[in-house]
C-alpha cells in the first residue's frame, strides 16, 4: 500500500490533510486513534518545518574539537610552565581547556537538559498493528526540513557502535599521554551528538528500545548531548518509558536527591533502604531512571490507543483459499510472517485458540507430531511451496543448495544454504548460535528470501532465542525481505505459552498434533 497521494502537481506536506486524503481514496481506513495523532502531528509539523538548532553550540563543539584532535606530543619539563611557544599561547590554551572542560559537563548534565528551550521532540508507545510506524514515516516524508533521518533502532545502534570503534582506533594511532585518554574517550559520544546535529537534528526511531545495559548506557549519554545541542527525537515503541528498563534488567526507580546521596555516602541511611540506594547507585538505575525523566521532559510521551492490529485482520480477511492462491502469485506479494508473529512476542503471552484451525499467515507452515496421518501432506505441501519459491519445475527431487560466507564488520559468517537469492537456515542454525542485529541485516538484505525451519514453541527458559527470533524478524521486516517458515505451533502459541493445568490433558484445538499444514496471506 503507497502512502503518497495521488501526485496533482501540488505536494502535500501537510501530515493531517495526507492523512484525511488516504482515508478519502480508501487507502487506509479511518481510525480515531490515528486520526487523533495525525491532528498531533500536525502542530508537531508547525514548530519543526522551519526548525534548526542554535549555532551556539556548534561552535563550542568545534572548539572542543581543536583542543582534543591535535595530536599530542610528549611535553617536556619546560613545556609543561610556559609551553614552547610561550607564556601568552600557554595561557590562552589553558582557558580554552577550562571552557571546554565546563562545557563539557554542561553537555553532561540532566538537569541542565530538563530547561531546554528546544522544541519537544514525541515519544509513541502502543500495541503493535495500531499504525505508529505507518504515521510516523508519514510525517517524516511530509516534513520539507532536510537536516532529518529515519532510522530502525537496531541498525541506528549498529552504526553508532561502529562510528565508536572508529574513533577507538583513531584514538589508538594517535600518542596520547595516558593522563589524557580518559578525556578522549569523554569527548567520544560528544563528537558523535555532534554529528548528528550537523546531520540530522531531527532523528527518528522506529523501535526504540532498550535491549541490554551496554546500549541503555550509550544511549542515555548520547540522548542527553543530543538534546543539549537541540536535537528533536521522534521515536516509536511497544512499551512505555517505564517499561523500557524492564529490556535492560534494570527496575525503574526515581534519581536520588543530593541529600540522599550525601546521607549514603555518610553512611547515614542504614537497613534495606540503604541496600537497595547501594545497588541502585552502582547498578547505574539511578542514571537510567535520571534518563527517563529526561525523555520525558524532551519528549511528549503519546499512547496509541484503540488497539486494533491492522497486520492480524488482514491475516484474518486472506484466509479464502481462492483469494491467497492468486496472491501468492503476484511477484513480490507476500508479507513477512514476521508482522503477525513479532505481536505475539511483544505481549510475551500466549492467546489460546478460538476456532479448531489455527490461524497462521501465508508460508507459515505448522509442523505434525511425527507419526501422525498429516505428516506425508505436510511434508508434501512444504516441498512443493519450496520449489514455488525456488522457482524449479514440480517435479524437481530436491533444491541444489550451495554454501557460502558473508562479512559482517570483519567477521566471516558462513551461510549454510543458498540458491537464486534465497537462504535457508534451521532455528538452531539462526537463532541459537552467536549470531545478533548485525547478521540478521546483513542476511535481510543480502537474499530477496529467508526460508527458516524447526522453529520450536519457546518457553520462558528460552527468552535468548527469542530475543533473536524477534530481531530477526526486525531486520526482515525493515528490508521487506520474504519469510517462509515452518513451526512447531501457530502464531499465538509459538511464545510463552502457559503451563497446562491438570484440566487441561486433552488436546487443544489448535495445537500442533491436531493441525495441518496451513497457508494464508497478509500483506506488507
């Protein structure tokens, strides 16, 4: 489904009247949730289409800049009172390190970000399915400010992570006096807010997210820079910014006061209470927590109600045989299984099934128990949608699948099979081994399909893998490349599921022993 209107010779920039002219021509349909944000948007549209951050920290950074990029050289005894080239020049730099020392934990300071001036930036957060992504890349398309960038987080964190390794080694070639390094690798996430600014003073952010404390600390410092220089973040999300800690492992709780902190440090605050300040501080929740209150302050936090998922009613619509066979036909029409399965993940619960046939998107195919009557049709239908996908002759034996490699930041990852484009993988092969977001992106967009087997119902033991599964599905999704897959269990019971209760011993309808292969459509 295009998002653009009708071109007329006049440009819509407006995000509310493109919203109104999809409703009108029957792309999408009207929904008051989303007509509610796009009336958000459109006061959001007013205050950044003209909007670029204040110059004046710009040229402070650039001044930081020449006092930590020159290269240093070894200072001799006499260097070190009046410099070389004098008692006005030595003076002169050290007021300029003064400055940039003082700016520098400005640039580093919460509080002084909660008294920003710069427009509010907006933090989405609801179910999946509910359009967030739909209308946030619609505004993004519509704002005529070219100093923006839309990112899926995970790729975002990629890049950020490589622009780091970079000015680690840079910082390696460079002689350094070991007092000095520790003020280098400070002014890092300085140089990379900066270069945001530069670029991309408006940043989206699909997904936001917190995955582990190593990225919830990078981002907490970055975000705070970027915003001191006058960065707008705009960021969707299936959780509130509460919730995010819960990815980190680390629980919400509020910043402590400096009483506080001076009462711990004095070891006046004594039993649990203590103990708990004690783990909070060295945990880093107190940051995290002083973060969260600073998102909020620079974002306006927006919950996407209504709860309807668009991705699953289409499932439900393309469930006529007749209807799916024609769409599969359609060169480039499938739609990612991972749309309806990446919901599932995201409640981290399991819907027990309605109706005897399990619901599942087109190229999903649900596994028999072995021995049972549906085994050989199942085998069957699978191999026969391969060679579909493979585009071989029916009566084709077996596909001629090749190994190969892939370099991804320097490393070789070998790719079991591969023939015309498409890579097959078993969910132990890809979700099981040491493999993260750089891989699953580099695989999306390296093959037009992903065909992924064995995948098992995954309990609570289990949360790696799914964590892997999940942003695998990420990377599929963002490069739109094809997904079949073959499962243990529908959608709805593949995550999680409950423990059976002893009431609970006669098979289920729905459940994997009772289902054949099933194959419906939804669309991108």
């Amino acid at each position: 489904m295009s998002l653009r209107a009708s071109s007329t010779g006049i440009a819509i920039t407006n995000p509310l009247v493109l919203y109104r002219a999809l409703i009108s021509t029957r792309q999408i349909d009207p929904d008051p949730a989303q007509h509610r944000l796009a009336i958000h948007l459109a006061k959001l549209y007013d205050q950044l289409k003209d909007y670029e951050p204040e110059i004046e920290y710009g040229q402070r950074l650039e001044q930081i800049s020449k006092v930590v990029d020159q290269k240093q050289e070894a200072a001799s005894p006499s260097d070190t009172i009046i410099g070389t080239r004098g008692v006005w020049h030595s003076l002169l730099t050290q007021k300029e390190k003064r400055e940039s020392l003082a700016l520098t934990k400005v640039l580093n300071s919460h509080e002084a970000a909660l008294k920003l001036n710069s427009p509010k930036g907006l933090m989405l957060h609801g179910e999946v399915g509910t359009g967030k992504s739909m209308l946030i890349d619609l505004f993004a398309d519509c704002l005529p400010n070219r100093k923006k960038r839309r990112w899926h987080f995970n790729t975002f964190m990629l890049d950020t992570f490589a622009r780091l390794e970079q000015i680690r080694h840079q910082r390696i070639s460079m002689t350094i006096p070991s007092g000095q390094a520790q003020q280098q690798e400070d002014y890092s996430l300085l140089w990379l807010a900066r270069s945001l600014i530069k670029t991309s003073p408006i940043l989206f952010l699909d997904e936001f997210q917190l995955p582990d404390r190593a990225a919830s600390k990078i981002m907490s410092n970055l975000m705070t820079r970027f915003f001191q220089l006058g960065g707008v973040l705009i960021a969707t999300s299936n959780r509130m910014p509460e919730e995010l800690a819960k990815a980190a492992g680390m629980e919400f709780t509020p910043p402590p006061t400096r009483m506080e902190s001076l009462a711990w440090r004095l070891g006046l605050v004594g039993g649990e209470r203590a103990a708990g300040r004690s783990e909070n501080m060295f945990a880093g929740r107190g940051e995290f927590a002083s973060f969260l209150e600073l998102l909020k302050a620079r974002c306006e936090v927006w919950e996407m109600g209504g709860g309807k998922d668009y991705r699953r009613r289409e499932v439900e619509e393309s469930l006529n045989p007749q209807e799916a066979v024609e769409f599969a036909e359609e060169p480039g029409s499938w739609q990612d299984a991972a749309t309806v399965v990446e919901s599932n993940l995201s409640q981290e619960e399991s819907t027990p099934a309605n109706s005897s046939e399990t619901i599942a998107p087109l190229k999903y195919f649900i596994k028999p128990a072995l021995g049972t009557e549906s085994t050989t049709e199942f085998l069957a239908g699978f191999h026969s949608t391969l060679l579909e996908v493979a585009s071989l002759p029916p009566t084709t034996t077996s596909i001629p699948w090749t190994s190969t490699t892939l370099r991804v930041y320097g490393r070789i990852v070998p790719v079991p099979r591969r023939y015309s484009g498409i890579t097959h993988w078993t969910f132990a092969e890809l979700c099981q081994t040491e493999l993260g977001p750089a891989d699953y992106i580099t695989l999306a967009s390296t093959f037009h399909t992903l065909i992924l087997t064995d995948v098992p119902v995954l309990t609570v033991l289990q949360k790696n893998e799914a964590r892997r599964f999940i942003t695998l599905l990420d990377a599929l999704y963002e490069a739109r490349c094809k997904l079949l897959i073959s499962a243990a269990a529908g959608p709805d019971e593949l995550f999680f599921p409950e423990p059976k209760t002893p009431q609970s011993r006669s098979p289920r309808a729905g459940s994997p022993s009772k289902s054949t292969s099933t194959s419906t459509s939804t669309s991108t």
